[in-house]
C-alpha cells in the first residue's frame, strides 16, 4: 500500500516543522534547497505525496504534462515526443519534457518531482526493471499515469504497439523472399521490450518451419556510434562460417549500422544480405539503401496516449481502472530486403 504515512510523519523523519514540509511541496522560495531536497527524498522512499486533488483545489491545474523518456540518442524519441506535444496543444496542455537516462533513481526524483504538483499528468517511455514498475504504480496513485509500454505487474495504463505482430510481418515478408538463414541483432536482452520481439523472433520462425537461429547481441558497453564495428565482428568476420542471408535487426538504428558493417566488410545490401528494421525512423526511408521495416506511427501513439490520459483527468477512468491499448504496426518494405542471392542465379 501506498501514503502510509502523513505529512507529520515526514516532517518528523526530516527533523523539520509540519509548515517547512508543505512549503517544500509547494515549492516556495522561503525555504533552502538542501532541506527541500532532503524532504522530497524522505517522501520518495516512503512513497508519500501530497494530495494533489486538494491542492488542485487551491492552487487551480497547472494544464501541463510531463513527458519522462529514457533518452533522446534514438530519432524516434524526439518524433515520438513531438507527436505527444502536438496532441497535448490540440487540447489546451503545455509539456514538460524530462530525461531518465535510463536510470531507476533519476526517473524515481524526476517522477517525485512532477508528482508533486509540477504536472496533472504524465506519459512516459519508462525503464524496464521491477523498481520501475513499483515507482509507477505508487505514483499512478496520486496523479495519472500513461505508460507506452506494456509489462507484467504495471498498475497503469498504457498505449502500446504489438511488437509480436510486427516480428512476423518481417519474418513473412523475409522467408517469402526465400530466406532460411535469418538472424536477430539487438541490444542485450536484459530489456523486457529486446526479450519480447527474440521470443517473438523465435516463436514465428518455428511456426513458419524454419529451424536457423542465431541471435547476435551486442556488447552492453557498445559505444553508441560504433555499434557498427561490433556488429561487423559478430555477423560478417571471415571466421564465421554461416553467415545469415537477412538479419533482423532489434531497431532502425541497429539496421542502419548492420548495413554499414556489411559494407565495410565487402558485402552489399540486398545482394549479399537482406536487412530490416523495425520502427520506420524518418531516415529509414532516406538511408543508403532505403531501409525495409515496420512503421510504428508516432502520432497516432501519442494522439492516443493523450486521450487516455485526457480520460484520466476528467475522471472518466478510475486511478483502477487499467486500460491497455495496443496498435498494430504496418510493414514498408522498401530495397534493403530481396530474395537470396543463390536464388537468383
């Protein structure tokens, strides 16, 4: 259970008056940083927040959303992000945007901090781990909460695309072409989101009969700009014998630096092997080699994530009341991905 404890409990723990704690959430600027700081982190691991519903009273909304992502390294965060603003100014909402970096503690202050009353609600691209969850639940509590991902023990809604489906349209499309060497390439498979499109990944290619697996998982420390030279290690080094003839990559960004390694390794794309992605990032269609993927449409996420979130506010869903929305990815192919080499002779 969640707000065991009260205000008077806090300000005990603190060594502070019941006054100083109530201008701490508040924000007021007669008291110091330091002792704000310590009282919001006392009331974080305790999982204590005001009541907004009576503040709000006082203080009216603040008609403003905080978007919490974990970074900004990948282009689909930016569009995604862009999509969510421009639903939320289509409904009269300001956003505040924050940065988790990934990071359980930075994403526990920085949903503390917009539960205190910076926002009247939050969507988020949250971190994948069982604190995380416990976090969001807690806060889901005081204010709305809307997830775009979906995980077992979430007591949030969320909007979500069915990653399942969209590893099979690639798998179909791919073994229609005549593939039977198709390899996986992704991040380690510590994510939940990396450990849901594998099971994916080989649950489809034992339905379609297809006995090749080979899943290439990059380093955890991969320098974000050289992923490239991991990858052409793993897939295309002389001493790997079998090598794929179309890779699955986790990602556009993955896709587009497997598209680089195989070049700098001698091998062209389709020719030698077929690539594709997963996301339609906007470059996709403008890389190299145009890039085969799934189209997870960013605005249309956010638009929905908006309305459910909307709902939240207007009380026509209970804190409860879980509504899970999941929305179905389109394939694109496009000349990254042909029919096998030897099939071509």
């Amino acid at each position: 259970m969640t707000n065991r404890i009260s205000i008077d409990d806090i300000a005990k723990i603190a060594g502070v008056s019941r006054g100083t704690v109530s201008r701490a959430f508040n924000e007021r600027s007669d008291i110091s940083k330091k002792t704000r700081a310590k009282i919001l982190e006392i009331s974080r691991k305790h999982n204590y927040f005001p009541n907004n519903s009576a503040r709000g009273l006082a203080k009216g909304k603040t008609e403003c959303i905080g978007i919490v992502v974990p970074d900004l390294r990948n282009p689909f965060m930016p569009e995604m992000i862009t999509a969510i603003e421009k639903a939320a100014k289509k409904h009269g909402f300001s956003a505040l945007l924050s940065i988790s970096d990934g990071n359980d503690e930075t994403q526990s202050k920085i949903l503390t901090r917009m539960a205190f009353g910076q926002v009247d609600g939050i969507i988020t691209t949250p971190c994948e781990t069982a604190e995380s969850i416990r976090m969001l639940n807690s806060v889901n509590t005081k204010i709305p909460v809307v997830c775009l991902k979906n995980f077992d023990g979430l007591r949030c809604s969320s909007v979500s695309y069915n990653d399942r489906i969209g590893v099979q349209q690639l798998l179909e499309h791919l073994v229609g072409l005549g593939h039977m060497r198709i390899a996986f390439v992704s991040p380690p498979e510590s994510q939940w989101t990396v450990s849901a499109r594998y099971a994916a990944y080989d649950e489809i290619l034992d339905s379609l009969k297809i006995k090749y697996r080979k899943n290439y998982e990059l380093p955890p420390d991969s320098n974000p700009t050289d992923i490239w030279k991991n990858v052409g290690k793993l897939i295309f080094d002389s001493s790997n014998r079998n090598i794929p003839t179309a890779i699955l990559a986790f990602d556009d960004i993955i896709a587009v630096h497997v598209m680089k390694a195989a070049e700098a390794y001698g091998k062209k794309v389709p020719h030698d092997v077929s690539v594709a992605g997963f996301d339609n990032i906007s470059f996709s269609a403008i890389s190299s080699v145009p890039l085969t993927t799934v189209c997870v449409n960013r605005e249309r996420l956010g638009e929905t994530a908006m309305e459910l979130l909307l709902r939240r506010l207007k009380d026509e869903i209970k804190s409860e009341e879980l509504h899970h929305i999941v929305l179905i990815p389109e394939l694109v192919v496009r000349s990254s991905t042909a029919a096998p080499h030897v099939l071509r002779k």
